[in-house]
C-alpha cells in the first residue's frame, strides 16, 4: 500500500487536530505549526521522489478497488503541486511567529491554517470527481474563516465577495458533477476518462466541459469573474494573503490541468480555444488593474490574476512544450508570488502602511530587504536569468510554435505592464525619499531581533528557490517535462488507477 500518498493529507489533518487540543497553550500551537509544516514539505518530498522513481502511485481507501470506492492517486503534477504546499505552509508558519497576534491566534488561525493546508493537499490528490468537490469545500470553508479573522469591515466585505463567488462557483461545478454521474455513472476520474471515450457525438459532453471551465475558471480567478481576488486578498492578515496567493487559485488552475488533460480530451479545438482565449483576455485585464493601484497588496493581487492567464495559456496551446511550460510557471508563480506578499507584509510591519504614497525610503534604512524585493519582483516581470524569464519564454515559445500570435503579444505586452508595475512599487516604496510624518498618524513599533529573522528567514528561503529556478532550472524543468508526458499520455493514469485493462467496467 502507497501510504506515501495519504500523508500529506493526514498530517495537517493531525496537527490541526493537536492545535485544537492545545487551543490555549500558544506556544505548543506554534511548535505544532512549524514541526507540522515542515512534516508536510518532507512527506511531499518522499510522495515526488516515490513518483519519480516507481510512477503513479494509488491508494485506494478501504480497500475498495476503483471505480467503486474513493482513490488517491498522486501523478508528477500532483505530487509537484504537494512539494509546494508544503514550501508555502512551512514559509508562511515560520512568518506567522513575528505576524500573528495573540488575537488571531485565539481566534483559531493556526488550527484553520492546518485545515487549509489539508484541503489543498487532498484536492491535489483525490482520484474521485466527487471528492474534489469536497476538498474544494474543505479550502472554502478554511480561507473563508480565515478571511475574516479580526472582523474588520474591510475584511467582512472582501469576504462577502470571495464567498459569494466562490458558492457560485462550488454550485456549478456540483451541478456538473451530478450532471456527469447521470451520463457515465461514476464518479471516478479514471473511469469517467474511460466511459467518456465511448461516448461519440454527444453534445452533453461539450456543455459539461464548459461547466467544468466555468466552475474551475472562477476558482483559479480567470476572466470574467475574478474581482473577487483583488476584492479580498489585501483585507486579512498578510500571512493569511500570503498563502492564499501561493496556493489557493493554483488549486483551479490544477483542476483545469487534470480535467482537461484527463476527462474532457476529446474536442480540443472546441474546448481549448476558448481557454486560449480566456487565457489572453486574463493576462490583459489583470495586469491592467494592476497599473490603476497604488496599494501594495492590491497591485499584487491584480497580478495573481494576470499570471494564471500564462498557466491557463500552457493548457490551452495543448503542445507538449505549452504543457511544459505551464507546470513549470506554476511552480515559478507560487514561490515568487507568495514572497512579494510577504515581503509587503514586512514593508507594513516598518511602516505602518500598505498605501505607496506612504512609503517610500526603505533602499537607504534596509537594503537588504529592497535586494530581497527586486528578486522575487524582477523574476514576476520575466527578467533574465530569474525563474519567470525562463517560464514565459517557454510559454511564448510554445505559442508561436503553434502559431497563436494574436495572445502570445498579449503576453509579450503583460509581461512589459508587469515590469512597469514591478518599478512603481521599487520607485515609491524604496527608492523615493520617505514621506514626512504626519502628527495624527500612529507611531510604530519597532522590530524586535527575534520577529526580525522570523519575518527574514522564509523571504530569503523563497528568494533563494527563484534563483535557483533560475540559475539551475533543469531538474524542476525535467520535472514539468516528465509531468507533460504523463498529462498528454492519460492511458498511464487510467491504467495505474483501473488496473492494466482499459476496458469500460461493468
């Protein structure tokens, strides 16, 4: 039995449950936290090495032999997809010490942070379509919580968005699944890849598709409805933005990988072109409100938009290469994006402001941090020899190979828009003189060395994984290609969750 596979659901689910038990001992819910965390990044390790070196691996849960009962299954793309939660979950705990106020973590912030945790690494895993749903429930219900954490109104009112979205979307994307269960009568996704293939000239599998899409599009904040991330993910805690940024639509954008690689092949020139055109229309109004913002978190999260137009971009092209290139700006866009926001958390923690009219300076009182800055900010923009350079030029050369000319300058163009938005947050925030304090503004507290390394330590872990994505991008490179391989080749994941036949089950 793979009992790799189920770990990295079961140990947040643990810790979660050890953080509960301990819900007034803060000390031992922090020790839980890091230790848990860094429990996930090393099982998720062993999950990708087993994968490496073995294949797909499956856990059938109870024994029960697929399609009749619920299968893990994890391939190259989800054990990846793993070995960055567990990056995330452990950068973000270490900078949730020097962060998280007492008030917060009374509130049940780490116990929730664990429940995230596993929601993601359980969506990531499950073989089961039904299943899916569930951990996307699990994910909504935990950020939903953690969203509202202080109960500001600002918060409340990006939470009333996110929410309201995000419902939209779990309704859709239910109704598809009972839709598929009425057509195939399983809920298996390797069986339903199967069944699906016997099915010829049936206009309810395209309506399907595009619920899928819908429904998997609004939670990765693809175009039309992603105001709802720019809406909510300035408004937490930054800790809490931060992981929503690395993690939270990568899990869409992963949804549409599986799905479209898996279940919904047969007409790509139907399916696919409408993702190749979202993807552009994407990239383009992301990155457009990000121009229009002067509020550092904000500019940030109208950039998470623009970025899942070039992961959304790699799917829709369908060429081995576009895949390539698409799991691979994943894992680029999660660490770089994650340590902007939490580099912005640390900018607040000085200054007292999020605002860039307020800011300004920091390049002459920390130098180190504007160096820490530019990494992560310069790799976003796609500036050579940083990871970001490397995960456009294969997306756009994957576009040009397959002649889509029209969104490859869409991306030509998103990636100048970025660099610009990347400079008028180095030109305000550390470059320009400092603002002169006004007499009714708060006063703030200085840093302590303790909270400093807290808050230093996972900016410059994350800023060191996007050099060596960058300088030595080859294994994660050989990684996305191998994942590529398995995507285009869904027969392996069939047979590795079915059993060699191929056959429909009866």
């Amino acid at each position: 039995m793979s009992t790799e596979v189920a770990l990295p659901i079961l140990i947040p689910l643990l810790s979660g449950v050890v953080s509960l038990l301990f819900w007034r001992q803060r000390l031992v819910q922090r020790f839980v936290a890091v230790a848990g965390t860094g429990s996930l990044l090393v099982s998720g390790l062993w999950l990708l090495s087993s994968v490496s070196e073995h294949g797909i691996l499956v856990m059938q849960m109870g024994n029960w032999q697929a399609p009749f009962g619920i299968s893990l299954v994890a391939d190259l793309l989800g054990a990846i997809m793993v070995v960055m939660t567990g990056i995330i979950g452990f950068a973000v705990a270490l900078y949730s010490l020097a962060t998280t106020g007492r008030g917060h973590e009374a509130f049940g912030y780490f116990p929730l942070m664990h429940l995230l945790l596993a929601g993601v690494a359980g969506a990531f895993l499950t073989g089961d379509i039904f299943n899916l749903y569930v951990w996307f429930e699990v994910m909504l219900v935990a950020s939903f919580a953690l969203l509202i954490l202080g109960g500001e109104k600002a918060q409340m009112e990006g939470a009333i968005k996110y929410v309201t979205l995000n419902l939209l979307s779990s309704v859709i994307f239910l109704s598809a699944v009972g839709l598929l269960y009425g057509l195939v009568g399983t809920l298996n996704m390797a069986d339903i890849a199967q069944r699906l293939g016997q099915v010829e000239g049936n206009g309810m599998v395209d309506v399907l598709a595009v619920m899928f899409m819908v429904a998997f599009g609004i939670k990765a904040a693809a175009f039309p409805l992603f105001f709802w991330l720019p809406a909510s993910y300035h408004t937490p805690p930054v800790a809490v933005s931060a992981l929503f940024a690395g993690l939270l639509t990568k899990v869409g954008v992963y949804a549409l990988f599986r799905v479209f690689t898996l279940i919904f092949n047969q007409n790509p020139d139907y399916t696919h072109e409408i993702l190749l055109w979202g993807a552009g229309v994407t990239m383009l109004s992301g990155v457009l409100g990000a121009t229009a913002q002067f509020e550092f978190r904000r500019i940030l999260s109208f950039h998470i938009v623009s970025q899942i137009g070039y992961m959304i971009l790699g799917l829709a092209l369908f060429t081995p290469l576009a895949i390539i290139g698409g799991v691979f700006y994943i894992v680029h866009h999660i660490i770089v994006k994650t340590n902007l926001f939490l580099v912005s958390g640390f900018v607040n923690r000085l200054c007292g402001s999020y605002e860039l009219k307020r800011l300004g300076g920091l390049y002459r009182s920390h130098p180190w941090l504007a160096v820490l800055f530019l990494i992560p900010a310069l790799s976003l923009a796609g500036v050579p020899p940083l990871s970001g350079f490397f995960a456009k030029f294969i997306v756009i050369r994957a576009g040009i190979e397959t002649e889509a000319y029209g969104v490859t300058f869409i991306a030509l163009l998103v990636g100048l828009l970025t660099l610009y938005s990347m400079i008028k947050i180095w030109a305000e925030v550390f470059w320009k003189a400092p603002p002169e304090t006004r007499k009714d503004e708060p006063e703030v507290a200085p840093i302590g060395q303790r909270e400093l390394w807290q808050m230093y330590l996972p900016i410059v872990g994350l800023a060191l994984c996007t050099l060596f994505i960058g300088l030595y991008g080859q294994p994660i490179y050989a990684l996305a290609e191998a994942s590529a391989e398995q995507l285009l080749d869904p027969t392996r994941y069939i047979e590795a969750v079915m059993g060699r036949s191929t056959g429909v089950t009866p």
